[in-house]
C-alpha cells in the first residue's frame, strides 16, 4: 500500500485529501508543521510528501531542502508545494528547493492526482544534487547578551519616522524630492527600543542619524526584514553602527525562497559586489531566522504574517506603549486576483472563496491598527495590466483598512516611475475615498523624514 504525509498547521490539506485517498487504498499520514513534518518524512519515508508552503516555523522550502539531504534515504518519493501564488517565482523556488511539482491554492483532488500522474513516472524524488549553501555567516564579533533597552530610551513616547518610502529602486532626483527616492527602511522608537523595519537605502541616513545622535553611547538595534528582495536589502551595507564594535545589530527575518537569511546578507557584501564583507563588519551582528509569528523585543510584542507576494514576504504588527504599528510593505491583495482567467465557474468560485478568506486574515491582522503602513504602488488604471506583480492598488487597500477600522494609512511602496505629483494624486484619491466610505480613517502618502508620535493609552 502506497502512503502519503501531509504536512500543514490549519488542516486544510488532510481535509480535502485524505478521504479520497483513502478510498484509492493510501496511507494517509498529517504532520502538523514543518518541523514535525521533516522529522516525520524522514521516519516513515513515505512515496509522496505534500507541503504546504507558508508554514509559520519552518516553512516548505525549508522542508523540501531538509528532505533533500536525506534523498539516499527515500528515493522513491516525490514532494509536492501546496501554495497560494501562481507567482511563476514560487514555483521555480520549490523546484530548486527540491520539490517536484507545485500546486496552486485552492485546488482540487482531481488536480493533485493529475499531477501525481505527471511526476510519477519522470521524475525522482529530488531533481538532483545540488552543491551545499555555504554555511551561514553571523557576522563578526563574539557571541554577546542583547540588553533589553536602553536607558536613554525609556519613558519617551512611542514613534515611527520613515527613512525610504519607495519601491523596487531608488529614485534620487528633483521629481522626488518631496516623498523621497530611497528605498524601504522605517524606524520605531518604543519602550526604551530601537527597531528598524527593512534595509533599503533609506538606512544609511538613519545610521547616519545614530551615529551623530549617540556619539560615544553604544547603539543597540534589532532590525526586521520583510523579505530578502533588493530594495529591503541593498542599504545594509552602508549601516555605519555596524561597523563599529560597540554596537549591537540583531537581525531578524524568515528564512528565504532558496538560501537562508544570513547567506543572502552576507552574499550581497561578497566580492566583487562590495569591499567589505559581513564577517568583517565589527559590530556584535546576530542573524537570527524567525520560527514563531509573535514574539517579544525588549517589551514590544511583535507579530508576523505570510503577505502575497512572490517568495517569502512576512507583514510586522508592533504593540506599543502607546499603540500598534502595522507594516506590510510589498502586499497585493487577495480578491482582486481572483477569479483566475480560464477557470469555470465552480473553480472561480472557490478561487474567489479562498482569496477573500486571505484577506480576512490580513484584515484581523491589521484590525484596530493606530498606524498602518502598507504597499499602495498602484492606482487602478496601472493594476489593470500589473494585477499579479505582488503590490497592491490603492483603492483596495483603502478598503482593507476602512473594514478594519485603522486610525491612519500611509500609502507606501512609491512606484518608481511616480514623481510627487503622481503620489500626491493617489493620496488625495485615497483620501476622498476614506470619505466616500464614511470612515474616519486618515491618509497620507509616506514621506521621508515624517515623524508620528503614538499617543500613550490612558490607563
């Protein structure tokens, strides 16, 4: 008898595949999770594995490259990603992560077994071996303690000040002078911490800013990465705290598509791309992989969500003193993308049911939110011919946070062929359609350099 392990953390694979596939004389296994999952396919090594791909702790790439390793151990098997992007990047990564199909959700058992058809007879459980990623490089430094806040810190108010407001590349120039032209970096000062959102270019002239301000004062920050693509990366480098050994720089993100999130800061300081590497950065620099979606740093509760975009792209929700802060920087919302073209009409529908369950997640994420910054690249006449790129349009994420009752939106993620006119335009729209809503919600289009204090709750 042949057997299958499926791995999710809500059930959703078991429920709709099991009971076929125990009428077609399976086995049917469940791990719950990525890391029971990997424990599970090793122990029992089944002929096929189905993953689903946005697990909170160890997600599917993960588990797909774990089993590869134990390939001479199970070479009859073959793995199967379960995802909720047709983003062609999400298949290639699953492919090169060591899958041998990829599924779109929401799918039918008709479709799995369709392509259990397609890659049983073709191909091997692991496409072939691959060489092994290089082995992480935590930075330079010996391993230290993080002090829980700093001193000066404490009992001052809660802020976000943002340092790069655009998407995909920097666009210096006289045409952005007003929003700005740097890519992707915040900075939130709350409960005696320092935590930056993202690395692009924007970082620089807040590392700059830290210098200055703290002179002599030791520096410790934890940084957050959404995701590992260049505009939330590329402005690491030039962090002038982390070149200098009385500072602290904690990082912390998902692990990525294909490599981890240490190799691929490490890799993009490499030569012949840059002079310096990471290892060489003297500053105590700790990288660390996420495993859970809610944690602490210092007395700030952080909580993470899978955003819809391509690759592993996490959303950061901080409860402060004096409220929360949302930020999904590179997001498309769900509804707008279904139902798919060419689909019939029971599969649209259920395409349909699945995107709008996504959004209520994301809805429940950002409900009540006091500010929530999040992607807004696109008026609606450019998502006609851009709707599946990952990024949002505006009109629907001012929808998103008038259902979810946020206090203020600021739309983010500029395009970079927008100058302030163009971003003043979609901003006013925004605005007014806040108003045609009956929301009391507030709009604005990030800038740099902007400051919001949170108000402390009162007791």
């Amino acid at each position: 008898m042949k057997s299958i392990l499926l791995i999710d953390d809500d059930g959703s694979l078991h429920s709709l595949l099991a009971a076929p596939l125990k009428e077609a004389d399976w086995t049917v296994l469940h791990a719950n999770g990525g890391e029971e999952g990997i424990r599970a396919g090793a122990e029992s090594k089944p002929d096929i594995i189905v993953c689903e791909l946005l697990l909170p702790r160890v997600n599917g790439y993960q588990v797909c490259r774990s089993l590869q390793a134990r390939r001479d151990g199970m070479p009859q098997c073959k793995i199967i990603v379960a995802g909720s992007s047709s983003d062609p990047a999400d298949r290639s990564n699953a492919l090169k992560a060591g899958a041998d199909g990829y599924l779109v959700k929401p799918f039918r058992p008709a479709d799995f077994f369709k392509l259990l058809g397609e890659i049983g007879a073709s191909t091997t459980c692991f496409n072939a071996a691959r060489a092994k990623a290089p082995a992480k490089a935590d930075g330079g430094g010996a391993p230290v303690e993080f002090i829980e806040s700093m001193v000066y810190l404490i009992g001052r108010p809660p802020t976000v000040r943002f340092w790069g407001v655009r998407g995909s590349l920097p666009m210096p120039g006289p045409s952005t002078l007003h929003y700005g032209g740097n890519t992707s970096c915040l900075e939130v000062r709350a409960d005696g911490e320092i935590i930056i959102l993202d690395a692009g270019t924007g970082i620089r002239q807040l590392g700059r800013k830290l210098t200055q301000e703290f002179k002599d004062t030791p520096i410790h920050v934890t940084l957050l990465i959404s995701h590992t693509h260049w505009d939330h990366i590329q402005g690491f480098p030039f962090f002038i705290p982390a070149y200098s050994p009385k500072n602290k720089v904690r990082i912390l993100g998902h692990d990525g598509a294909t490599k981890g999130l240490s190799t691929v800061l490490a890799r993009q300081m490499e030569s012949p791309y840059f002079p310096i590497s990471m290892q060489q950065m003297p500053s105590h620099l700790r990288v660390e992989e996420i495993k859970d979606l809610e944690f602490k740093v210092g007395a700030v509760t952080v909580k993470a969500t899978f955003l819809n975009h391509p690759g592993i792209c996490m959303g950061y929700r901080l409860e402060t003193s004096g409220g929360s802060v949302c930020y999904l920087p590179d997001n498309e919302p769900n509804s707008r993308l279904r139902p798919s073209p060419g689909a019939g009409p029971g599969q649209s529908c259920e395409n349909l049911s699945s995107a709008q369950e996504q959004d209520e997640k994301l809805i429940d994420f950002i409900r009540d939110a006091d500010v929530l910054v999040m992607d807004s690249q696109y008026d609606a006449t450019e998502y006609r011919t851009q709707a599946g790129w990952g990024h949002g349009c505006v009109d629907d994420v001012v929808a998103l946070a008038v259902v979810a009752n946020v206090r203020k939106l600021f739309l983010f993620h500029h395009d970079p062929d927008h100058d302030d006119a163009h971003v003043k335009r979609m901003a006013d729209w925004a605005a007014e359609l806040a108003v045609m809503h009956g929301a009391t919600l507030e709009v604005q289009a990030a800038r740099e350099g902007v400051e919001v204090v949170l108000a402390p709750k009162p007791a």
